[in-house]
DNA sequence: AGTGCCATCGTTAGCGTTCACAGCCAGGTC
DNA sequence: GACCTGGCTGTGAACGCTAACGATGGCACT
C-alpha cells in the first residue's frame, strides 16, 4: 500500500475525486449515489459505497452549500435561555429543525436592546443561515424587526400579532382569562396581579386577560403590581400585597387580597414566601396561582396552580412555519402565518381553599 | 440605470463581482477591503466599502469555507437542556464562542443512548463543525466518545477526568463534601444522601464526596438513596425517609435521619414536600440541603442551603479549551487539558436549626 | 540615472461540490 | 437493419471566495 498519510504530513480530508478513483468512477457518480439517485447500477453503488465506507469519506458541506445556494441552517435568537420557558421551546425547536434536516444554530441575548438584537441578528447572517426564528417577546424587539427588511425570512415566538410578521405564540390572554375565572369562582372578590415587566408582551397579554375575566364579571380591577420574572421580584411585590392584606380597604388601597394572580411560576414562589412570612396562611387566606408550570411547581409549598403552556409544539411550530416559507420559496400563501396554541389550567392546592 | 434586479425575476444575492466593479476595482481588493488588508489606499477602500453598502453586500460564507478550510463553526450535544445547569452552561459558553468568532449549532438529546450520542455528533460533523463540546455527563458517554476518534476536536463538560478526552468540570466531590461537613458540624450524626441516577458522573462524584466526609469524621455512612434529578423521584425519596425517621433505628434501618443532602435542588424540593408532608419540620427536625442552586432556591419554603456552581465559567472555559486546541493546530500543548472550576457551599435555612 | 524596495492593485488558479449536457450501450419497434 | 428509447455514466462548467503571484508606479538611496 502506497497510502502513507502519515508520512504527508498534512492528512487531507478524502474528497469526492478520491472516493471517485478508487471505486473506478467519476465523481458525478459518487455524487448520485451520495444524493440517491436512482439511475446508478447497484453493483456500481455498492462499489462507491465501499470506497466511502474506506475512506472515511464525508461530504463538504461548505462546497455543496455555495453550488446549492443552500446551507440547511437555521438561526434563533433567544433571550433568556436558561428560564424554562425559553429552553423548552428551543429544544423542540432544535428537535423539530433536525427532524426536517436542519441545523440549529442559536445565538442568545443577555438582556434585550435593539442593538443587541440587530447584531445576533448580524452575527447569524454572517454564517448563511437561511431564516431565523426570533424568541424575544419584548414589544420593541418585533417592532425593530419589521424595520430590518432581512433577506430571509424570520418567524416570530411570542411576538403578538400586531405586526405582519409571521409568529407563533401561546394564548397568553386566554391564560390569564382561566386563571382568573378560576379564582373568581372560587368564591374570591377580585383577583390582584403581579404582572412581568412592562414591554413584555406575555406580560401584557395576561394582563388583558385577567383584566378582561375581572371586567365581564363585575369585579374591581386592582392596580397590578410589577415585577421581572424573578422570583425575588415576586417576593417584593409578596411583601406589598402583605402590607395591603393586612390594612385591608381601611385605607382605601383597594380592595380585599384574598387572591393573586402572578404572571409566572418563579415570582409566585417568591410571592407566596413574602406572604407566608408575613403570617398570611397560602391558601387559606391568600389563594395564589402562577403561569408556565415549571417542573418544580407541583412540588412547591403548597403545589402552585398554574398554566400549562406547551413549549415543545411551539418549538415545533416556529420551525414548520419557518420551513414552510423557506420551501414555498416563490408561492406565497402568506394565509398560515400565525399559529396559537392554547394553554391550559392546572388546578392545585395554593387556590383550593382547605 | 440598467439595474433593474426585480424585472430578471430572480434578484442573486450580490456577489463579490459586482461590488468591485460598482467600486471600479478588482474583487480582490473588495477581498482585502473586507479582510482589513492595510494595503489599500483609504480612498479606494472608501469606495469599496461605499458599494458595499449601496448593494447591500455580505460575504458568502459558504465560499469563504471552503477555500480557507474553516466554518468558525463549533457544535455543542447536550442533554437535559431545560434544566437550569446545561442551560446555564450553554449559555455562557455560546457567549464565549461568538467572542471568539465562532458559531454554535446545538444538538439535544432527548434521552442517553450511545446510539443517540454518535447520531448527534454525526449531524453536526455533517455539518462541518470544527470541534464539539458535549455536555453528557454520563459515564457511558464519554467512554462512547472515546471509542470514536473523530476527525476534530472534543472537550467535554462534567465528563470526568478518567479518560484522555480534554474536559471541565466543577469539583462535584468538593461539593459534597462541603455539604456534608457543613451538616455534621451543625450537629448532625450523619448525613443522608438522595444521589443522582446511577452512571451519572455529576451523582457519582457527588456521592464519593459525601461518603468521604462521612468517613473521615467516623460517622456511619448509611445507604444512599437513588433519584433522577427530578422533582418526584425526591418526592418519593422522602417518602421513604420519612418512614424511616418515623421508624427511627427500631428496625435496624440505619441510622437516624436529622439530616439530608439532596443532589440537586429540585430533587430537595421533592424531599422537602414529602417531610413536611409526613409531619416532619425542616430544619427543626431535618435538615436538607441541596445542590446547583437554582435560581428558586433561595425562594424555597425554607430557603434551600444548597451548593453553587459557576455554569456561565464552566461553559467559558470549554469554549477556551477547544478554541486553543484549534488554534494551536500541529503545537500538541496537551497540558491545559482539564479545568476544575471550584463550588461554592451557600448556606441558607433549611439546614439551620432555629 | 540606475537600482531596489514597498505600497497598491490585478490576474490566475484553485477549494469540492452539483448541474446541465452529452455520450454510450442495451433492448425494443418498425 | 435503421431507428428510437431509456438506463447508466462521464465531461465540463459553474458556485463565490481566498491565496499566491505578478505587475505597476512612486520613492529613497546609491
């Protein structure tokens, strides 16, 4: 045997030509057989196949993709990744991405700005990614999106749908809606609320939907509290509703807190601690009730009742909506634009009352 | 003005071609331009990058491949990427990454398998990655990896230090063992253990540090009890503990439970709730301690003494570790191949006696 | 004036693949 | 036997870029 890589020095990854020498063909050949074409002898095949399995051979991607026009990538920006809620949906993204012969690359943002956004954004198409699926939910990241005029297309998660930007997005209004009837139904007076930080547009949909089961069923419309997702965010704003419980409408603070809705599961466990050591029993005297379900929520003190939002189908969603437009190419059907999945209410003990 | 892109139908991409000759250069020089050549006359250079904008040019990264042999690709497998820790890591590591100039493509694993692990790295290598970190803190993984001898480099993440496979860790076994001395110094007999799922590099060496803590103080060392990471298997371990601290040493089932270390926070919150749950108070009557400190920890009912690892520095130091393997290129340092990242003990309530 | 150097720029040749096209040979039809 | 058809295979030309080298012209130094 002549083949002494070794000794070359610099071992050369086996190109398509050697794979062609040694089967005896010619490299239009090996190709066929690399991308199943049915016109090719099956002894043939099975040859070129030899040879690769020989050689060790494995395609280029980087010269199939400029003669393709194709890199099969795609790009995702993400915000805050390491929060559930955000992780699960770039797994079954990822997931749902491979699954049509994709490859995910994602780039994450410490903390939203439009700049920052811009240069993810930057970064990605530097690599050739093919379309991008954006998982920002802040109001101002979608309206700075519809001002880039990208070259490829980009698929929202979370980012309303307010603008024409293709999006998918769980039913955040609806969410806040069943919560709150929950509460309402149990017997409560109203229902306060720790909402996510402003600009956020899951925090402004819950929003809308506790307001709107409050409003449809006559109850009082607190002032919602404010918080960051954080769970000592909720513990602040746990100690506020404490002094508030505690005052009761004396003061005329508003009314009664006998139950809070709180925009996710993490500021609730703060929330339920501030209340707690405020001596307020959970939920005997204060019903509280989170949103995402996270997998610690059932085995919270008491288990948190919560929203169950499907992360992975949104995951999987994005990544069809983002093929779809990619494989359409010239046809645009420009109609499945927008998907919605519906949450669901999980019921546990912080809102039964013992 | 001949230019009318939309009237061809298809509007190309503009290529490097056609900005030299807007620039009234050669693309060569456009090249150099872009690549910061200092061989270029402001002035022209001035014109070139004015093309530049007015077409809207972007490299093509495809060709720029595969005529320098790089994608500044980097792959990354990982496992349970929804819980906090992965996350975390990936997280800095992707941040690490893109200031070095490179891109990460993820890969998640629904499960372990060997299998699933080779199909994974085989979809990035198809890719054209120029080396991978993999984030599979599994016994059978890195010994699978091993096997492999893949054409670039691996570094792993918690893939212990046994085999020759660069990688970076937290010191799990000083952890433990600072748990455990933590308890015993408050008082305790010994120290229970919930550990991780069996082949767990994370759960094993978590496990040897308590054992060795427990040894050296000459306390009895009784049998660990086995979760998997999630927050019912501590449920259900605390069940049994429980029962065990109701029975006491009556039956001979080891020694008295006042004291717990949980290997992870989320299976110490299913410990917590069973405790409580079978009327035993912590900390009063048993202290629990956990490990990772999660971001709810400190929100727990009690707040959780748990452990804290440095993931943001544990996916840096990866990224470093491939990165000057792929740039040292024929220079073999092959000393920088391990990394310890220290933890860090974080007591809080649930171990302290009131 | 001749020489050399250096900054600046252009020309050419690949990188490894796919696409379009053209050949070839067997088998069927008239 | 001429012709066509269709399965199978090879040849050449892109794809858009960088690397290597060559050409040019100005400047300083002999």
């Amino acid at each position: 045997m002549s083949q002494t890589p070794e000794s070359t020095g610099v071992r050369r990854a086996p190109t398509m030509a050697d794979v062609a020498q040694r089967a005896g063909v010619s490299h239009q050949t090996v190709s066929r057989v690399l991308s199943h074409h049915p016109n090719v002898r099956d002894s043939t095949r099975a040859e070129v196949l030899r040879a690769i399995e020989e050689l060790g051979y494995r395609r280029n991607s980087s010269a199939r993709a400029l003669v393709t026009r194709r890199t099969l990538t795609l790009g995702v920006v993400a915000c805050n990744p390491t929060l559930f809620g955000p992780a699960s949906t770039l797994f079954g993204l990822e997931e749902a991405a491979r699954d049509e012969g994709y490859l995910v690359s994602a780039v994450t943002l410490r903390q939203f700005t439009p700049k920052a956004l811009e240069e993810a954004i930057d970064h990605l198409s530097e690599w050739g990614v093919e379309g991008i699926v954006v998982i920002v939910p802040h109001r101002a990241a979608v309206a700075a999106l519809a001002e880039l005029r990208l070259p490829f297309p980009v698929v929202t998660v979370e980012g309303g749908h307010s603008l024409p930007i293709p999006g998918v997005s769980v039913d955040q209004e609806l969410g806040g809606r069943l919560v709150t009837e929950h509460l309402l139904a149990a017997g409560h007076r109203t229902v306060w609320h720790v909402a996510g930080p402003g600009g956020w547009l899951e925090a402004e949909a819950r929003i809308a939907g506790w307001q709107a089961a409050l409003r449809e069923a006559g109850a009082e419309v607190p002032e919602p509290l404010v918080g960051d997702w954080t769970p000592l965010s909720g513990y602040r704003a746990g100690q506020e509703l404490a002094g508030r419980a505690a005052a009761g409408r004396v003061r005329g603070r508003g009314p009664e807190v006998t139950a809070v809705f709180v925009a996710n599961d993490q500021m609730a466990l703060g929330v339920t601690r501030a209340l707690r050591e405020a001596g307020l029993s959970v939920p005997a005297q204060v019903a509280v009730a989170g949103f995402d379900d996270i997998p610690e929520a059932e085995f919270f003190a008491p288990p948190l009742t919560t929203v169950r939002q499907d992360f992975a189908a949104v995951g999987q969603a994005s990544i069809r909506l983002l093929v779809s437009r990619l494989e359409a190419a010239t046809v645009q059907t420009g109609d499945d634009e927008r998907v919605v999945i519906e949450p669901r209410l999980i019921v546990r003990a912080s809102t039964i009352r013992p």
